[in-house]
C-alpha cells in the first residue's frame, strides 16, 4: 500500500508540474500578445479623437475639375463638422495614377484620404499594362458620394436638335467622318462615345484632347460631338452655348431632368458615366471608416441641393455597397477598355 501511495503521489506531482508549465507559457503568451494590441480604453479614446490633427484629401487632378469641386465640397463640411482641416492636394498626372498611389503608400491612420473618380479606380486598372499599385486591393472604400452623368452634347448651330436627329446624322455620315472629341484616350468621356457608337453601328473617329481642351473645340464648333461630365457643362447648356441631347445615366439626371437618356431613347441597358468617391489606405481602422462614412453622408445631406444645381447627383451608402460598385464598375469597363483597343503606359 505504502509503494502503491508513493506512486499515486509522484504521478500526480508529474501532471501538476507539467499543468504549471503549460500554465506559465500560457500567461506569458497573453501577456506578449496584450502588449502588442492597444489598450482597449486607449484604441476607443483615440478613435473618438479621430481626427486629432489635419486630414490630406489627394485629388488626383488638376483645381477646378469636377473631382476637385466636389472634394472641396465635401471637405469644407467635414472641416467644419469635426473642427479640423481637411486640406485639399492636387497631384495631377497619368490619368489619376499618381495621387491615387500616393494615398495608397500612405500611413492607415485616416490623415491622408482621396477623393477618387471612376477613371483612376476602375478603367485604369486595365487601360494601364504597367500600374505601380492596385487600386482596388490598396485603396479602401468609404463612401460613394455622387453619381455624375455624360451628358452628349452639340453645338447649338448644328442641325441636330434631338437624340434622334442625331442617330440620323451619326448613320449619313461616311464611315470614319463623323467625329468626337473627348478629355483624353480612356476617359469616361472617351468610353462613352466608343460605347455608344458601337451600339449604333457606326465608325467614328476619336480626337483625345487634354481637359478643358475639349469643351474649348466643342464650343468652338470644330468637332460633332462629345459625352461631358454635367458639371463640366452644365453652365454652357443653359447659357445656350451648347445643346444637350441625352445623358448617359440609366436614369435621368436631377440636374437635366428635362433630357432623356440613351436607354430610354432606343438603346436600353446603356448605362455609362462618372462617379466620384473618397477612399483610405488599406489597413486603416474600420471605425475610422465608419466615422468618416457617417461625417460624409451628413455632409451630402447639407450639400445635395448645390450638387443638384452643379450637376452632379448624391448617392451615398456604406463602405460595403460602395466597395461592390467599384468592383461591379471594374467588370463593365475592363470590357470596354478591350473592345475599344485603348490603352496607355
């Protein structure tokens, strides 16, 4: 009995040394993990500070195009809204490329944002062979903040009065005489026409131009037509400066509600225009996401009757609903961009 004892005694001795150890190692473990992880107290307290200094806004293009307006727009509110700057950066170049990649090698602590547009974030994805970056794997959605509309236009001395005046004139012409001007090759601008004449079945031919260039010919009368940003024209349309025939948008646009649009002028299902939306750096906090995402709407709320009146039309939703457009967008394009051959380094 008194062996069977002195065995029980040391087997347990044996387990509970052993249950120590893994005891040990375990308390170690936690405590190695908890000084890696932030605080919970402090991580929420910094969230609520959120932001503690001024925010960069990048806008991948130059002062005074749309992208610009409407991230000026948004900005002053959120400004106002949170008591810090949010100070805008213009850094133009490569169709959006070079601001849109500076956001994305940026810190993920909610201080440098961009406001971002359809070109940069889904056609450049394929119209570039070579990017440095991936827009929608290193960028991550907010909010989508407004849908804004081409809208074709002519000039108001052409005889083309209606959309189906033109499809007339378009299909007269001589293969290849007809003629568009657009703000560079693989724009929405560009896209749009390529889109549209090849629903139509007609060869036209493509004068890229940069920016502001363009509308300067279009007011000019040197070219037939040209898809526009709303906001880029919309003044020139009710000064009479410029007639509007349809917008591409599938349905019509709260600034030009008295225009139709393609798909319901004989061409259904055609949808295609610019969007404008703001993003972060991959990895930054959700909650920052979120908290820009509430501040944002609440500024598109205040701000939806100049938008209106600009040209451009709220859209709004949370960071998910927006990450799916880009993706759903992505898919359009891509098409688009191969059976037009455009593309660029």
């Amino acid at each position: 009995m008194k062996l069977i004892f002195m065995n029980l005694c040391s087997s347990q001795a044996v387990v509970l040394g052993r249950l120590h150890t893994i005891y040990r190692n375990l308390f170690v473990l936690i405590a190695l993990v908890t000084s890696l992880v932030p605080h919970g107290s402090s991580f929420a307290q910094s969230i609520d500070d959120y932001p503690a200094k001024p925010v960069k806004v990048v806008v991948s293009f130059t002062a005074g195009g749309t992208t610009d307006v409407i991230a000026r727009s948004v900005s002053q509110y959120l400004a106002e809204q949170f008591k810090q700057p949010f100070i805008i950066e213009n850094k133009p170049g490569s169709g959006g490329n070079i601001g849109n990649e500076q956001v994305a090698r940026s810190a993920p602590d909610g201080y440098t944002l961009t406001v971002a547009s359809v070109g940069p974030m889904a056609i450049n994805p394929t119209l570039f062979k070579n990017l440095k970056y991936d827009p929608l794997t290193e960028l991550v959605p907010v909010i989508l903040i407004a849908d804004v509309p081409n809208v074709l236009v002519v000039h108001p001395d052409s005889p083309i009065r209606t959309f189906a005046d033109f499809v007339a004139f378009a299909k007269a012409k001589p293969a290849g005489t007809l003629n568009y001007g657009s703000t560079g090759v693989g724009t929405s601008a560009h896209l749009s026409s390529f889109m549209l004449m090849d629903r139509m079945g007609v060869e036209a031919q493509h004068i890229p131009y940069k920016g502001a260039e363009a509308l300067n010919d279009m007011l000019a009368g040197r070219i037939d037509f040209m898809f526009a940003t709303i906001p880029s024209v919309i003044a020139q349309i009710k000064a009479g400066k410029l007639r509007a025939l349809v917008v591409s948008s599938p349905n019509r646009s709260r600034s030009l509600p008295d225009v139709p649009t393609v798909a319901a002028s004989g061409y259904p299902g055609f949808a295609a225009g610019s969007w404008f939306g703001m993003l972060a750096p991959r990895g930054t906090p959700q909650p920052i996401i979120d908290k820009l995402n509430v501040a944002t709407a609440a500024a598109m709320v205040k701000l939806e009757a100049r938008f209106i009146a600009e040209g451009a039309d709220p859209v709004g939703g949370s960071p998910a609903d927006f990450k799916n457009f880009i993706q759903q967008e992505y898919i359009k394009w891509k098409k688009v961009v191969i059976d037009s051959g455009a593309s660029a380094r």
